[in-house]
C-alpha cells in the first residue's frame, strides 16, 4: 500500500493527539466515516489524489463533506493538507482505527453473507464474537451474493462458514465419492 509507512506516523500522531484531548472514540468514529466516503466515493479519492486540485479547495471539500467531526480531525486535515499528504487521508484513517482497535483490544469480526446485515443479526453476531475472543468486537459485513446464503464470520485466525454455497460444494462432493464407491462395487 503506498505511503503506509506515512501513514503510520501519521495515525500515531492522531491518536495520540486525540488521547491527550479524551476524544479518541470520537476521532475513531470520524475515522472511520472518513474511510467508508473515501472508498465509496470515486471522485473523491481522484479529488484529494490530484495535483492540479489545490490545497485549499481540497481542505474545503473535506470540511464540507466531513462538517461534523472533531477538532482533531479538522486538524489532521490541515497537517495532511499543509504537507502535501491528503492522498493518504485514507490510508491514515484506517490505520488510525486498526491503532485503536489494538489499543483498546478490540478484534474485528468480518462477515460475509449474501445480502447486508440487519441489526438484530448484527448484534447477535457481535455476542458471538465477544463470547469467542473474550474481547470486543467490530463488524465489517461484506456483501457477496456468491455465498447464495448463510454467512462466513471470521476473527483473526479463526473461520466459521455457514454459507450456503459450502454446503452445497461438500454435498457435491459427497455425490462424487458415493458414486466413485458404488462404481468400484
């Protein structure tokens, strides 16, 4: 990933700013706003990677779209402006989220299911994750209609795959071995 060295720094800085002022949760949510808007929004990410685009248009878009967060935030924004390093601003915002995470021992549970998660699965989802790592945990749903149905949950090393399309894959299988054996008799 280009400037992930940067970008480290960068995100330490934030966080340690943001510890100073008691604001870390709030930074982490802005964070990850910023984050999830960068990665949906292709003209934005053209946008702050463009070197015909100002450095203060570019601060004015940001402030714009990202009116509400916190006075942290607003000065990341400045420093990354002012250093010419706002390419990254999506690349320190996940960092700055994957730091916090660790510094507060919280795991990241990634879902996988068919179609977008509602909240009542969501937060069952959550407990079973908590009840698994003994820790806290955040969810990332991927959406991926492939799965047919079910879901896959993942945590670190470990995998559980109730997908459908599994199951369908190990039945399949288990046809092929049936009929193999019942050839051989």
């Amino acid at each position: 990933m280009k400037g992930t060295r940067v970008s480290q720094r960068y995100a330490n800085a934030i966080l340690d700013l943001a510890k100073d002022q008691n604001a870390a949760d709030v930074v982490n949510g802005d964070m990850q706003k910023i984050f999830k808007t960068i990665i949906g929004s292709e003209d934005l990410q053209d946008a702050l990677s463009s070197p015909v685009i100002k450095g203060g248009i570019k601060k004015n878009v940001l402030k714009e779209i990202f009116s509400d967060v916190h006075a942290v935030t607003l000065g990341a924004f400045d420093i990354l402006i002012e250093n010419n390093r706002i390419a990254i601003l999506k690349a320190v915002a996940q960092k700055y989220t994957l730091l916090y995470n660790e510094m507060n021992h919280i795991q990241v549970a990634t879902v996988t299911t068919a179609i977008p998660l509602d909240t009542a699965l969501e937060e069952k989802i959550l407990n079973k994750a908590k009840e698994l790592t003994g820790s806290g945990a955040t969810i990332d749903n991927i959406v991926d209609p492939s799965i047919i149905g079910g879901f896959i949950l993942r945590i670190g090393d470990l995998q559980y795959n109730a997908s459908v399309a599994k199951n369908l894959s190990n039945l399949k299988r288990e046809f092929k071995n049936n009929t193999y054996i019942s050839k051989l008799n």
